[in-house]
C-alpha cells in the first residue's frame, strides 16, 4: 500500500502525485481533459465552489451540484468520479445519507463530507455508514480545501491500482477454480493445464518486450489447446506509440476463429484468436482458458507499454545530465552523437571480425550506444574552478579531476539501486563512466587495470572518446586531422589501448571519418 504525501506538500505536488500513481500516459495528440480525474463537488456554496472552480492546478474535472435535482442528474448520469466531496446538510438532503447511497451506487468514488457540525458522533455514523475518507470542518479556508481534495484524488488512485491488483488475483483464482471442479474427470490433463497456466504467469514477470509476449502467449496457447492454430495481435491505444506486434503458432484448421479481444482498464491492445473447424464452438472449458490466456496477456502488454515509457523517460533524464556535464567544458552536444556512433561501428566491427561474438549481441550495441554519452556524467561533481580551468591543472587539481570517474559510477549505481530501471543499460553505464581512462598497459586510471580485466565497453569508449577528443577543436589546441588521429591510435595500441579494437577501428578508418563529418560541430573540408 502507497503512502499518501506528505500533509504538507503543495497542491500541486500532492496531484502530480495522483496522476503518477494513476499511470496516466499523456500524449500530445490526445486531450489532456480526457483524462482528467472527475470531482463532484456537492454544496451551494457559492464562496466554497469559487475555491475550485477553474483552478489548473488541481488538474481534475470539477463537476457542481447545488440542488437535489443537480445532484440526482449528476450521480445517475454516465461516468465515475474519484472524489465526491458533500456538504452535510444541502437544502435538507441528508450528506452522511446520501454519501451512504454513493458508497453502494459508486464504491470506487472517495467520499469527503463538508461539515460546521461539532456532534462528535458524526465522524463515527460517517465511517460505519458511508466510509468517509476524511472530514473537512466548515468554514475551511481555499488553501487547505484544495490540498485535502489533492489528497482525495491521491486516494482514489492508490485504491484504483490495488483494485486493479485485486482484480488481477481474483481473475487468476476464478480461473484456477474452475480447473479444480473438473479434476475428477480429468486429473492428470487438467494438472499440466495448471502447470502451464501458472508458468505462462510467472514468465509475464521477466518479460522485455511485446514480441516476447506474443511468441509466449501463441506458444503456451497451443501447449494448453493443441491440434489448433493461435494469433496474436498486440497494438496498445495510439498514444502508447507502440507498433503493431503479432505472433502465431499451431496448425491452421479452419477460416472460422473465436477472437477473444485483450482488454485492460486503459482499453483494447490487441486480440487473440483460435482457429475452428467448420462449425466447430470452444468448450465452455476451452473458452475459460482463452480468455486466462487474454487476460494475463493483456494485463502484460500494457505494463510492457509502461516499462518502456519509464525506461525512455529515465534514459533522457540521464543522458540529458550526461549532455549537461559535457557542456560544462565547452564541448557541444554533438561529442556524445560522434562518440555514440564511432562506439556502434567498432562494436559491430568486431563483431564481424570475429571477436567477441558471444558479448556483442544487438542488444549489447544498442546499450553501448545508448549508455555512451554517460562517460563523463561525473564531471558534475568536478567544481568549475578546476573543469574550467585554462591552464595546466596543478597535480592537486589532477586529482580531483581524476575523481570524475568514480563519481559518475556510483551515481549511476545509486539510481540502479532505487528504480526498476533497465539494468543492462546502467550496467553498462558504470562499466564506461568508471574504466574509459583506463589503459590496456595498466597506467590509466581511476584502478590501474590491464588489458581484459578493463570492460570491453569502456575499452570501446575509450578509443572513441579520444579519438573525437583529438579531431575536435577545443579551446587549448586546434583540431587534428583524420589522418593524424588515426596515426596516433594505431601507435598507441597495445599500451593505451586494446590491439582489437584499435584493429576494428583501423579497417573502418573511412566509415568514422565520414561520421566525423556529418556530426561535425563546424563545416569540414
């Protein structure tokens, strides 16, 4: 169960919280109002209903009720509302009474009661009664009124998600029951059925991306109701911006097909579909596994979807402090493009030397690239006084200079240690921003290794890094040309740098020079 915020966080805090707990993914195409969470407010009040209305900051749909007739439109007409805040007494309506009714008619609203009454038995009658979440005193000023309805909204979303969870268990439970009823018939079959259900579930948990869960769903599928074809079609809501991903297996008996449509609580993201014989119907049986299968699937595509828009929110977070960091010493924004691009071209370019081949996957590239621009991260923690010097650094200031390594890793580390976020990228991250001062003869810094005992990222890096650094004007020196720089790589094989990669690098010398000049900073000849 979440905490609610702290009592004295602002409004606004207190709502960015409510929408963050809600998992609401705003794009720019569709209307934020859309989305926003309804309040009822029921008062006639009209200095009460001025506090609310029109405030942006409490980012909700306000809906007003003065009178009984507004209020019957209101609670019988379409839609929920999180928050349904009632004074006790609205031109004789009872509030605890018809909090009570809402408390039947609508038990996923928050209910808050307005009340000048000091009857100490009204905060009992209101929890046994209508299980009101707080108690708000009249008169109340517009400041806390507007925190305490933040606070409301707050509520209902942390009650949405463990709704959510609940429903999550029951269904699974449902399911598992209905196994149970036949075993008697058939024990053993209904047991691998179980077992296969359970598996297909746990797996959920590890997945990395839609087209995993697709290949698992049409697999698990199959080995649930064999001797039928299954297609699955997996395409969460446009804002999601996530392309359309299918998988099959089986054997194709039919053009008739059951779809079992994939739905979760922010809409439709996909079907699965069993093919039939010619006049064919699935079992009562056969339908309740299918739509187990739907469920889970559905309720995994999304948090996929989620995952993904987490881990691309953290990534430009990270990146966007790594861009600040390498500004700080004058560089541009485009040293970390070059260097990303020279790491890709080394990287594939061993790869298809035949070295390494068991560590540079695809995703070992595109977590090289994109955990590159984190290298000099550290230098956030180097004081201007010295990253900015003009001159030579004394050997004190080296050696703060030095720390810029080990203080880039462990704040990398810390932001692994507190978020789900993705490992391998991070992982890499340290790798680089600890080891890419390193040299293959043991003579780098911030620990002295050698030769293999340096990551093979950061040995990437490194050649990289230096290698922009020398063709790339800065204010101490002019640029190198291509030639140059490469002369002065190659020499430096086997002491500062690793023979196989300076190797790679050598062989690819016209690719990087034309990526040199396509993301140079000024026009090259």
């Amino acid at each position: 169960m979440s905490a609610l915020p702290d009592p004295g966080s602002s409004t606004a805090e207190l709502v960015d919280a409510a929408s963050a707990a809600d998992g609401a993914a705003v794009s720019d195409e569709a209307s934020p109002e859309a989305r926003l969470p309804r309040v009822l407010l029921i008062d006639d009040d009209p200095q009460l209903i001025g506090c609310l209305a029109g405030r942006d900051d409490l980012r909700c749909e306000l809906v007003t009720a003065m009178t009984p007739p507004q209020i019957e439109r209101a609670l019988r007409g379409p839609g929920s509302f999180a928050v349904i805040l009632c004074n006790h007494d609205v031109r004789g309506i009872d509030g605890l009474a018809l909090l009570a009714r809402v408390r039947a008619e609508r038990p996923e609203s928050v209910r808050m009661l307005l009340t000048a009454c000091q009857d100490p038995r009204i905060p009992a009658q209101g929890l046994a009664g209508a299980g009101i979440f707080r108690f708000l005193p009249k008169p109340i000023g517009a400041r806390e009124l507007r925190r305490e309805l933040a606070a409301g909204l707050v509520e209902h979303a942390r009650r949405k998600r463990e709704a959510e969870r609940n429903g999550q268990f029951q269904f699974m439970s449902k399911v598992l029951s209905g196994f149970a009823e036949r075993l008697d018939h058939q024990l053993v079959w209904q047991l691998r059925r179980i077992h296969h259900l359970i598996e297909y579930s746990n797996s959920l948990r590890s997945l990395g991306s839609l087209e995993e869960l697709a290949q698992l769903s049409v697999r698990t599928s199959h080995e649930l109701l064999p001797g039928r074809k299954f297609e699955i079609e997996i395409q969460p809501p446009e804002r999601a911006r996530v392309d359309l991903v299918r998988g099959e297996a089986g054997e194709h008996i039919g053009e008739a097909a059951f779809v079992q449509p994939l739905e979760t609580s922010e809409g439709r993201v996909g079907e699965l579909r069993v093919s039939l014989a010619p006049g064919e119907q699935l079992s009562a049986e056969d339908r309740a596994i299918v739509e187990a299968l739907a469920g889970y699937a559905a309720l995994a595509a999304w948090n996929v979807v989620r995952r993904r828009q987490r881990d691309l929110s953290q990534h430009a977070a990270i990146t966007a402090l790594a861009l600040l960091a390498e500004r700080r010493d004058d560089e541009t924004g485009r040293h970390v493009d070059r260097v990303s691009s020279y790491c890709r071209l080394v990287a594939e370019g061993l790869r298809a030397d035949g070295k390494h081949v068991e560590t540079i996957t695809d995703a070992f590239v595109d977590d090289l690239v994109r955990s590159a621009p984190l290298h000099d991260i550290g230098k956030v923690g180097i004081p201007d006084s010295i990253l900015l010097k003009p001159g030579k650094l004394t050997s004190d200031e080296w050696e703060v200079m030095k720390t810029h390594t080990t203080i880039g890793a462990d704040t990398l580390r810390r932001v692994a240690a507190s978020s789900e976020f993705d490992n391998d990228f991070l992982r890499l991250g340290i790798e680089i921003a600890a080891s890419h001062h390193e040299k293959w003869n043991g003579t780098g810094y911030p620990a002295g290794l050698a030769g293999e005992a340096i990551p093979l990222s950061a040995r990437i890096v490194a050649l990289a890094d230096c290698y922009d650094a020398l063709t790339t004007k800065r204010p101490y020196k002019q640029a190198w040309t291509h030639a140059a720089a490469l002369q002065y790589v190659v020499e430096h094989a086997g002491t500062q740098f690793d023979p196989a990669v300076i190797a790679a690098f050598a062989a690819r010398a016209d690719q990087a020079d034309a990526i040199r000049q396509r993301l140079a900073d000024e026009p090259t000849a």
